[in-house]
C-alpha cells in the first residue's frame, strides 16, 4: 500500500495531479477540496495521503490534503454498498468534511444528494451505513484535545467494535463517568455490557 506521495507537481489539473517522485511520474486522482486546499503550481512541492484501489484492469492512486479526507473516502468505498472510488469522490468534491459529518449525523439526505452523481437512494444509503461509524474520527480528536479521557476514548471504540452504535457507547459511558469519574477503560467497558 502507497500511503502518501511526497514530489514536484509536473502535471495540475482539477481533478488529477501528476507528481514527479524521484523521476517517476505518479497521476492521483483528488477531489476538488484537496485541488483546492492545495492549489498545486507547476514546480510545487506537494504532499498527498493516499489510497491505491486496484481493480481487474487497473490501479488507480486517489490523494487526500488531509487523513480525514482520506478516512472519509475510505469509510464510503468499504462501507456502503453500491459506492465506488468515483462516487466517493464526487461526494468529497461536493461537500467540505464537516458539511458530510454533519449531514451524516443530522441525516440530511438533500445535502448529500447535491453531490453530483448522488441521487437520494444513495444518500439514503450513505447515511444509513455510516451514520454510526462517522463520528469516531471525532472521538480520537476529542481525546487528543484533552476533551475526553484516554479510558473513555478506549471503552468507547472498544463498544462499537463489539457492535454497540456510538451514541449508545458514548451515552453508557458518560452514565458510568457520573458514578465512578475515575474509571478505567476496563471498567467501563465491564458496566455498559452490564447495561
């Protein structure tokens, strides 16, 4: 697995980059947030988070500016039915990551189906498959932000992994933190299974 490039961009246009890295000419596929976060120049030095998807017939590099874009992409290819790298792509290209998560969460389908390409079933989809794995890239940036403990942080991704839907992980936590303010992860975990 390529996961990012580091080179000179020899080729920009809105939706591909052709990054020269040492002599070879690498052509990544981005959405429109990354093209224009980074505003890649002839001559630029650039850094792009990728993905390689390979198919039957070819491999394809898709690059993000950031992890989260990239983590977004990623949760839309392997977690929804029905969404290839293109559309996930057209999604990316249509919405800024907030407006996503937030349209995910709020389940507003109108704002999702605006990305071209996305018709209402899809945004449909979209947000019934990912309205409970969104907000976990918001769980580690609480906890690195000092927001939420490390043992919360833990207990909850431990629950979801075990099946639980975040908001009902997030709300057996936070009824456990009440009781007990200084529970470990183990602790945590023990009494919302117990729940």
């Amino acid at each position: 697995m390529i996961s990012f490039l580091r080179g000179i961009v020899a080729e920009s246009l809105p939706q591909s980059i052709v990054l020269d890295v040492g002599g070879v000419g690498y052509e990544v596929i981005v959405p429109l947030s990354t093209y224009d976060a980074l505003n890649p120049q002839l001559g630029d030095q650039v850094k792009l988070k990728t993905h390689l998807h390979i198919r039957e017939n070819a491999q394809v590099l898709y690059g993000f500016a950031t992890d989260e874009e990239r983590d977004i992409f990623r949760l839309l290819v392997e977690h929804v039915s029905g969404i290839g790298p293109a559309m996930a792509i057209a999604v990316l290209s249509g919405m800024r990551m907030n407006e996503f998560k937030d349209a995910v969460v709020r389940q507003d389908v109108q704002a999702i189906a605006r990305a071209k390409g996305v018709g209402k079933k899809t945004a449909e989809r979209i947000i019934l498959e990912l309205k409970d794995k969104i907000g976990l890239a918001s769980t580690w940036e609480a906890q690195q932000q000092g927001v939420t403990s490390q043992a919360a942080a833990d207990a909850e991704l431990a629950l979801v992994a075990l099946g639980f839907k975040q908001a009902e992980a997030r709300k057996a936590i936070a009824a456990i933190l009440k009781k007990y303010p200084d529970a470990g992860a183990d602790q945590l975990i023990r009494d919302a299974l117990r729940q």
